[in-house]
C-alpha cells in the first residue's frame, strides 16, 4: 500500500476510513459497516425458513398427521383415553391438536362398534369436565356402543374426573376411582361475566354497543347484566343442570332427588363417592381391567390403548420454542386484560373450574 493511503481502525460505530493523498488532495471513503450481527440474524431466519419448508414439504415422509390406531384381528378390550378438557379440539400456540380431540374420539369408538373382534371398552378419565354438547356427545356415543355391541363398558378415574368428566363415565357398567381422585362436581357453570364498565370510566373510556335488542348483548363486559337476564342465564344452566342428574339417575340407578342431594357442585374423594353411590370401586387401571376379565371371562383378550397422538417433526420443534407474550406487563389495564381473557371459554358448560389448570 502507499504510504500516503491508509485504514483507520473502526470507531464507535464500527466504521472505517480509507483515506488517500494524491495529488495533494485528501479524499475520505467511508466503508461498509460491520455487519456481523445483521448476518447472524439473517442466517437464523433462513435456517429456520428451510426447516418449515421441509417440514410443509415431506409430511408423509415425517409421519406428519394423526398417529393410525391399529386393531388386531384377534378378541381384544380397547381402553380409550379421555385426557384434558372435553371441547371440540384442543390446539397449542402453534396450532398443533394435543390431549383430548373429540371428533377422533367418537369416530375410534365407532370402529369399535362395527369390529367384531372387540370384547369390551375401558373410559380412561383424566379430566375436569368440559362443554355441555361435547360430554353430551361423548356420552350419548359411549351408550350407543353399550345398546349396539351387549359388551362391557368401564371406566377407570385417575387423579379427577369431575363435572363433565364424570358425566361421561355415569352410564358405564362398573366405575373404578384411584384412591386419589377427586371426582363430582355434579353441575354447570356459565362462567364468571365482568363487567368493567367502572374502570373504563375512570380511564376516561366509553363505550356504546348497538344490538337488535336488549338482551342481544347481555354478558357484554362493558354492561352490568340485568335481572332479566340473569334469568335467561339462570335457565339455561338449570336446563342443562336437570339433564346431568337425569343422566346419573338413569346410569346408576339412583333415585332422581338423591342424585339432586349430592349434585350441589362439591367436589368428593374417591372413598366418598363410593359411600354415596356414585362409584363401585376404589381402585386402579389395572384392578379394572382384571375385574373386567374375570367378571366377562375375557382373560384370553389383548389389550388395546386408543390414544390420540399427532406425530410431526415439525410440531415437535415448534413445541420447544416458547412464543414470547407482549402482554405481559404490569399496572391495572394488563390485569384486567388477562382476567378477561381467562373468562368464559365455556359459555355454558360441565366443567370443575377448580381443577381445570
């Protein structure tokens, strides 16, 4: 290089100098800056631009999709799982289905009724209850099975299987409960309606909602609720209300008011709900499945799990990254925001909401 050219060291900014003297003229071009972070950023974003084309492009080849249940051609008992709430679909952030999927739950249970080979049915339950029409369903489906096929139907409660959780399991022929579960919570909740009327005014902020009429928009958080519509809610959970203890009354052989008796809501242990009749048996899975047996003369069956799994690489990575949530902030406004958003995922439904986390 020329003695009279030179680079300087980068500053502050990561920039640098080239500087010339010729002809007795000094001349300063500036370089490209030190871009070292910028490109990291943009290996990563193309890193993971090729994954998610791999992923979109080879679902067949990654086992993407429901996970196939395969039966087996000899006399088996299926156990299906009833794990997480009971609603139409549960969906992560990423949009991936996981736990309970209601529509693949009843279609399993209807290759069970027109297989041949099924001897009996286990309702494994790990839930606290979910929607009104969805343990309806589930229900009315597990009792199609029982009129259709003459074979078994029990169900094993493990740690809870309260409201609409229980509700599915009133029609089986013989109910076991660990030791540990918390079951009950015989009735119907609409949630809790907030209304924020008051702290929007002390931020200054109005509202105005045009309906159809007055009761088109009763639950709306930014209107107190009406005596009038209190009691349209108030009919339609006793309505449902009526259904669920009609529903325990029929599958255990209750007389109507005792069912009424004990559905006020309160949650019962296991030991508990055998002592007012809602269960058989305290026990196990696998004191179920031996009971089911010995009772039927099916100790030569196999044993089948129906369990929902969604199977993709894929899903499995964009499980692990955690999505950052903005709304996480503090002061008066971020709480009502999250309290909001916590409310009615149900507008009427079997749900414990103790136990719903």
């Amino acid at each position: 290089m020329n003695d009279n050219e030179f680079i300087s060291r980068p500053d502050e900014s990561g920039v640098r100098y080239y500087q010339s003297d010729s002809a007795g003229d000094v001349q300063t071009v500036r370089r490209v800056k030190n871009n070292s972070l910028r490109n990291s950023i943009i290996v990563f974003i193309c890193i993971i631009a090729v994954i998610v084309a791999l992923g979109v492009s080879c679902n067949n080849m990654l086992l993407t999709g429901e996970s196939e249940i395969r039966l087996p051609n000899s006399d088996y008992i299926a156990t299906i799982y009833v794990e997480g709430t009971i609603s139409r679909g549960n969906y992560d952030t990423w949009g991936v289905p996981y736990g309970y999927q209601h529509n693949w739950t009843l279609n399993e249970i209807d290759r069970l009724i027109y297989d041949h080979n099924n001897r009996g049915m286990i309702i494994y339950v790990e839930s606290p209850g979910g929607g009104i029409y969805e343990s309806d369903e589930l229900c009315l489906k597990i009792q199609e099975y029982q009129a259709y096929t003459g074979n078994p139907v029990y169900v094993s409660m493990a740690s809870m299987a309260a409201s609409g959780g229980y509700y599915i399991a009133a029609p089986a022929d013989k109910i076991f409960a660990n030791r540990n579960c918390w079951t009950g919570s015989i009735g119907v909740t609409i949630g809790t309606l907030v209304d924020v009327s008051g702290f929007l005014e002390n931020y200054g902020i109005r509202t105005t909602t045009i309906d159809s009429g007055i009761n088109k928009s009763m639950g709306s958080y930014f209107d107190p609720l009406t005596d009038e519509q209190a009691g349209i809610l108030q009919a339609l959970v006793d309505e449902a209300y009526h259904q669920f203890v009609e529903i325990i009354a029929e599958g255990r052989d209750m007389d109507l008011s005792d069912v009424i008796e004990l559905a006020d809501g309160r949650i019962y242990s296991a030991k508990q709900a055998k002592e007012n009749g809602l269960i058989d048996e305290v026990g196990t899975y696998e004191d179920a499945i031996d009971d089911m047996m010995a009772e039927y003369n099916l100790s030569f069956c196999e044993l089948v799990d129906i369990r929902y799994a969604y199977r993709s690489w894929l899903s499995s990575f964009l499980g692990s990254v955690k999505p950052v949530d903005f709304r996480t902030g503090g002061g008066d406004a971020a709480a009502v925001l999250n309290l909001l958003e916590k409310q009615n995922k149900f507008p009427v439904s079997y749900l414990c909401e103790i136990l719903n986390y």
